[in-house]
C-alpha cells in the first residue's frame, strides 16, 4: 500500500509543469525619449499580440521614420530598421525607448538581452523598472544591422493545471487514508 502511495505521488511531482510569464494580450505604451530622459519626441500604445505592433511607425523616433516594424511578442521585442535608417544614433544621454506594461507583466521578468549580434548592441543599454523596459542606445557605436531583436527572459510559474492535479493527489490520498482507518 505504502508502494502505491508512492507512487501515485511521484506520477503527480513528474507530470506537472511550469510555464513562463509573458507578454501577449497586455497592453503597452511605447516613449522615444531624445536628448534627455523625460524629452519625449514620439509616442505610441499597443495591445501585444500576433504580428507587429507597429507597421513604419511615424514618430519613433520624432518625425524620422526609423522602424520598418517593431514587434513585441510572448518574450521578445523586436525592431525592423529601415535600410537607409539603421545605426545613425546620435550620442546623447538617452536616445531610445520606454515599454510600460501593464501592472504586473514584467514581475517576472528575469532577465533582458540582446539577441547574440556582432553590431555593438550591449546588454547594459537594456534595464526595467517595475513595469518599464527601458532602451538606451544613446551613443552605441552600431553598424551593419537592419534589425535587432530583445529577448525576455521570465521566471517559470506553476501551471495552475499542475497545482489542480497536486490538490486532487492530495485529496485521494486523505480520502484513502480515511477508508484504511474505518476498515473498507
């Protein structure tokens, strides 16, 4: 009897998962913040889903047309440069974007990088606070890109199906608990 336990309760630990946080259905407002933080020369706001969020997206930055496309997805941000547009970034104290979220979205948000690029991109241009995801590519020394992309790296959270099935484990052992000590 004590075997079966057992294993009922190993079947129950190995079959449940996690999954990651992420970004789909929130919503996002984007900044582009020239010259200074707080001087802001474009402005946007999303919901987060399939596709890009925005298609030559006027006013990031200012009225410069920079982006073919940026999309944000379940765990990345990615920026599609126009071909005669890339790399011009001009050295100031900040010259790049700010991603707020939704309350709570990036509380799981473990890590930002760079995808692996030879162009320049630090990870150090990338910070969050709360919900804001900040990109500063203020004086990068950028050249030969024509897109770049963030990857978002969450937490793992409990599937809320696991912890259903770890409850309903639970309940058949104290029900079989119950029948051993009244003799069924």
């Amino acid at each position: 009897m004590l075997m079966r336990k057992l294993l009922v309760c190993l079947a129950i630990v190995l079959s449940s998962s996690v999954c990651h946080a992420g970004l789909m259905g929130s919503n996002v407002s984007a900044n582009y913040h020239f010259e200074t933080f707080g001087d802001i020369i474009g402005t946007g706001t999303a919901t987060v889903g399939a596709g890009p969020e925005w298609v030559d997206p006027t006013g990031f930055p200012g009225d410069w047309n920079g982006f073919d496309f940026i999309d944000i997805g379940d765990d990345y941000i990615f920026f599609d440069f126009r071909a005669d547009a890339c790399c011009q970034w001009n050295p100031t104290a900040y010259n790049g974007f700010e991603f707020i979220f939704d309350p709570g979205v990036l509380a799981d948000l473990v890590a930002a990088t760079f995808s692996p690029n030879p162009d320049g991109y630090l990870d150090s241009m990338i910070s969050h606070v709360g919900d804001t995801l900040y990109i500063n590519w203020g004086s990068a020394q950028i050249t030969g890109v024509d897109s770049v992309q963030v990857n978002l790296d969450f937490a793992a959270v409990p599937v809320p199906a696991s912890i259903l099935l770890l409850g309903l484990g639970l309940l058949g052992l104290g029900y079989s608990r119950k029948l051993q000590r009244s003799g069924l």
